[in-house]
C-alpha cells in the first residue's frame, strides 16, 4: 500500500468511528437535547473525517472540491435539521434531562 492509500484507510477508519460514536449517543443519552448534540457533532467530524480520506485519493483538485462542497452543505443542512428539532421540541414543552 502507498502512503496516500494508507493516509486515506486510516482517515476513513476515524470517520467511522465518529459515526459510531454519534449512534452511540443517540441510543444512549437521555433526552432529545443531548442526542441531538451528540449525533450532529459526531457525525460532522466524522463525514469530514470521511470527506478528507476520500480527497487524498481523488483524481483532481476539481473533485476534492465537489466532496468539500457536499460536506458543507451538510454541514449546514444538519445544523438547521438540529435547530428545527431543538425548536420543537421547546415549544412542545420537552424539557432538559436532569439528574
């Protein structure tokens, strides 16, 4: 395997386990807030994660871009699913967990 094989494999093993990480959140927190903060931060740092594995090994500048392009828009797209949620759930009276 070259470096860039390796650097790639290595990087999309990490956004994988950031995936994980945010399924595992969202299986295990308590409540709305904290499963929705957990699962939108995980899962950017890991499609990021899996954006730039992908990059290293595209074939020009003009795909790596394309790829950097649908990782911000999901970036946007999540924090504005997360905020529509967090809002409504406010105002259906869904209040914070508690110890």
């Amino acid at each position: 395997m070259t470096l860039s094989e390796t650097l790639s494999a290595a990087l999309m093993i990490a956004g994988a386990v950031f995936f994980l990480a945010g399924t595992l959140g969202l299986l295990r927190f308590p409540d709305v807030y904290t499963r929705l903060h957990a699962l939108t931060k995980a899962d950017n740092v890991g499609l990021g994660l899996m954006v730039a594995g992908l990059a290293v090994q595209a074939e020009s500048w003009a795909v790596a871009g394309k790829l950097l392009l649908i990782w911000l828009l999901v970036l946007l797209a999540g924090a504005a699913v997360a905020h529509l949620v967090a809002s409504g759930a406010i105002k259906r009276g869904i209040r914070m967990w508690k110890r």
